[in-house]
C-alpha cells in the first residue's frame, strides 16, 4: 500500500522552515524610506516579520499534526492486517481439521466394511450363521501337546493342544493375526512373549513359514522355527530385512505378471505354502541398533505392503510408540490404520507384589479409535518346540522305473548277413536330423514373440530404441516394454551388459 502521508509532510515542514528562515533574516530588519506629502519618512521593517513568523509555526504544526495521523493510521493498518492474518490462518485450520476428519472417517468405514465379516462374531454374544469361519486357511490337526507354562496363578485351564477348537472360544479373534500385520504390546510381565509364542504356533498350524527376528533368544527355545540374529546378530538380521523388502517388490512384480485377480492371486500363494510370517520379537530393544534407517523402511513397508502379497509381520514391544517400533518417523495415522493391535493388561501378584498376567487385554482394530476388552489364551507352559504342528513334508510317489534290458548275445552270422545287405545297396540310409525348434519359435504369437524376433534381428541395441521404434509401433508405454523385457530375461533369451534401471541399459540377444 503506497503511502500518501510523506511528500505531504516533507512539503509543510519546507515551507514552515522557509517561513520562518525568512522571518529572522537579517533583511527584515533594514530601514525604509517613503514618501508622504513631500515629506521623507524612514521607518524600520519589523511588520514582515510577524506574519511570516505565524506562517511558518502553523505550517511546522500542521506537518506535526500530519505526522501523528500518519502514525494512528499505519497502526489501525497493521492491526487490521494482523486479523485479517489471524482468521485466515483460523479458517484455514477449520478447513485442515474437516479434511483431516473426513479422511480418518472414510478410512475407518473402509476398515470396517473390511474386517466386519472376521471380526463380527467376536464382537457381539450371537453369532451370525454367515460368518463362523473366520480363520484364513484350513488349520492341520495334529496329536501331540504342546508344553507351555503359565504366567500367574490362574484359574483351571485347558491346556493348548493342536486339535483343540472351540465352538464358542473367547480367544477366536487371534485367528485375525494369521494374515494380517499385527502389533503386541505391553508392560513387562504382561505375557507378550508367551502370548506371542501361542500366535507363532497358530501360523505354523496355519502352515505359514514362520521367521523370527530376535537377537536375545536361543535357537534351542523356537524349535521348528527360523531364527535369525541369535547371539546378537543384527547383522543378519539387517540382510534378512533387506531380503524382506525385495521379496516383497518381487512378489507385486510376479502379481502384475500372472495375470490374476487378487484373491485367486493369494489362493495360489496359500496352496504353494509361501505364507511368510515375520515375527519381531522385542524389537523395541534392538531396532534402533540395526544400521542406517532399514527398521524404519521394514516397518513402513510391513505396514503398507505386506497384506496383499501374504507376507504379515508381528511386531512385539513394549509400548505402540514410533520410537519403540524401528523409530519410523511420520507414519502414527498409517499406525492407526494398518495395524491389528492387541495391548496386554498386567496385574500385581499377591504375594510377590511383582507384575504378572491377568490374562486381560485390549484390542484395536485397524482404523478405529475404541479399544475392545478382550480374553487373552490360557497357556499352562511356555511354548518351545513347534515341530509338533508343523505340516510333515509332503512325499511324492516316484513311478517305478522299467527294468533294465538286458544284452542279447552276440551273433557273428546276423552281423555278417547285414554287412553284406548293406554292401548292395546303393546309397546308404542317411538319418535325416531331427530339428529342435527354437525357444523363440514355441512362443506363442503375441507381443512377446513379436519382441523377441525384433531383438535377434537387431542383436544388441539399446533399450531407450526398443521403447521408441517398437513399442510406439505396437501401441505400448515405456512400463509394458519394460515388463516384456524382463519376461524375456527370464526366459534367458536375452541379456543386458548394463544395469537395466540405468539410463544407457542395453540389452543383446543371447539364444544360441
């Protein structure tokens, strides 16, 4: 805003200040000498001096004057600016706050409308016909029982056995952590590790691979299971992280090439036993003691990438805080959102006044904000050795092999009698060869083949010029010739002598 007070008050001031100047110079003072009645009359100056004096005190008042009403009003100004600012921050807080709430509402009916059907029956006193399987996959009995240990004094229990299921069970809503990211938290004595054991025995029942990441464990108490980082191994289980994050990148690329929906997509997964279950056992004490940030970019990826490939983790800590959880800045609504958490409630013994299980606890489901009350499993001992629910592996009939044949003996006369035959004839039987017909030539007519006879025309070329000249010919992006390229690598028909994710990747033919 430009302002007009300056020039103005600039101006008074000169003209008071020239006034005045000109009252107290020295000229004013001069005699003068008039004429009246033929008489000469000589008399000083001094009436200029009092007018100009006025003049120029009321111009330097006036410019004062000015000066204060320009003041009062830049003040006025920047205290309108000030609210105007104020409620335009306000509004925008409002308009932040609105979306911020209509986005945690459509996400907490969208996790509702899709853990309603597993979670239904757990959560009211009748179960609806509908929804009485809530388990994930059919669960292999087996006849041994387990040995497992009780937390506290507890009232009689059933001891967990491999074939138990009970129609009415209370503790039937941890079948949700089967294929499902899930987090168990609590204080210390609260049960998490065992309680934790009795889920690893529900994924190896489930036939899941189950993989636990513990450096503070022994190999001899998770028998059955694959523990990686015992002895304070945290560099194994770095590399098993970063395995974890390719595995899941190479899975969604074998997702986008298989060609199946989504559910038949995990169908096969589920039949082919590639369930791959994480387990991190308190990981609130050795996440931060992995190198550079890979807790923090395995626990974002756990979260946001793992359901649809069947790959659940299990986080177990002591609290459901960022810094507990590998540290993962930033991410507390994708915490809220993607998790199945289940918090372990502690009580104080009796006697020993030291904090033990009270087989209570409470359950979030992923997107809301209300904690369920719920039963915790009864375990009579602590859980060591899961072979006994494992699946056995399975045996595959070999078909008899046919008896060797045996060597007829040899006839000198026979022999003699075809030499001969073969001496009279004319031209000798030539074996016509058989030929094999090429890799490329078995693939089936597509834009697979297509690209395969154009690179064994060009033989080398680089992949920037498959893009350009054959994919815009065949109506295809950058990605769709990407993905052909790395199904004929597979294929080993082609190769590259450059990374393929660089900018000069080339590729050559390499069929022989």
């Amino acid at each position: 805003m430009k302002d007009p007070y300056p020039p103005q008050i600039v101006g008074l001031l000169a003209a008071g200040m020239t006034s005045t100047a000109l009252a107290v110079s020295g000229y004013l003072h001069q005699p003068e000498t008039v004429r009246f009645l033929g008489t000469q009359l000589t008399y000083q100056a001094a009436y200029r001096k009092i007018p100009l004096s006025l003049v120029g005190t009321g111009l330097c008042v006036s410019a004062w004057l000015l000066t204060q009403t320009r003041r009062d009003y830049r003040r006025q100004y920047q205290e309108w600016e000030r609210q105007t600012l104020r409620q335009q921050s306000q509004m925008q807080a409002i308009a932040h706050q609105a979306e911020l709430e209509g986005y945690q509402q459509v996400a907490q009916l969208q996790a509702a409308e899709r853990l309603y059907p597993q979670m239904a029956p757990y959560l009211s006193d009748v179960q609806e016909a509908d929804y009485q399987d809530v388990s994930a996959s059919p669960q292999p009995q087996a006849t041994p029982q387990p040995v497992a240990e009780t937390t506290a004094p507890r009232q009689p229990s059933v001891s967990v056995t491999p074939a138990s299921e009970a129609t009415a069970d209370p503790t039937a809503y941890l079948q949700n952590f089967l294929e499902y990211p899930g987090l168990l938290f609590g204080g210390m004595g609260a049960g998490k590790s065992w309680t934790a054991r009795y889920l690893v025995m529900q994924k190896v029942r489930a036939g899941h691979q189950v993989i636990l990441l513990d450096p503070h464990a022994a190999n001899h108490e998770w028998k059955g299971i694959r523990h990686i980082g015992a002895g304070m191994d945290y560099g194994a289980i770095a590399a098993f992280l970063q395995w974890y994050l390719d595995e899941i990148e190479r899975r969604y690329q074998e997702f986008n090439r298989s060609g199946l929906t989504e559910e038949d997509w995990q169908q096969s997964l589920r039949q082919q036993q590639r369930i791959t279950s994480v387990v991190s056992e308190e990981m609130t004490n050795w996440a931060d003691r992995l190198p550079g940030d890979i807790g923090s970019k395995f626990f974002k990826s756990a979260m946001s990438d793992s359901r649809k490939v069947l790959m659940p983790p299990l986080f177990v800590a002591h609290d459901r805080t960022l810094s507990a959880l590998g540290d993962a800045k930033g991410i507390a609504r994708l915490r809220d959102a993607a998790l199945l958490e289940l918090e372990l409630i502690p009580t104080i013994h009796p006697t020993t006044r030291k904090p033990v299980s009270s087989g209570k606890g409470k359950l979030k489901l992923p997107g809301h904000a209300e904690w369920l009350p719920v039963e915790l499993p009864q375990i009579e001992r602590k859980i060591t050795d899961f072979t006994l629910w494992s699946s056995p592996p399975s045996q595959t009939h070999q078909p008899p092999m046919p008896p060797p044949p045996q060597a007829t003996p040899f006839d000198f006369r026979a022999q003699v009698n075809s030499w001969l035959q073969d001496c009279w004839q004319a031209d000798a039987p030539q074996l016509e060869p058989q030929e094999t017909p090429s890799q490329v030539e078995a693939l089936p007519a597509g834009q697979l083949k297509s690209l395969a006879l154009y690179l064994r025309k060009k033989g080398s070329i680089a992949v920037r010029d498959v893009r350009q000249n054959w994919g815009r010919n065949q109506g295809l992006n950058g990605e769709q010739v990407q993905a052909l390229l790395l199904e004929l690598m597979a294929l080993h028909l082609i190769e590259t002598f450059s990374p393929l994710n660089s900018k000069a990747e080339w590729v050559r033919w390499s069929e022989t």
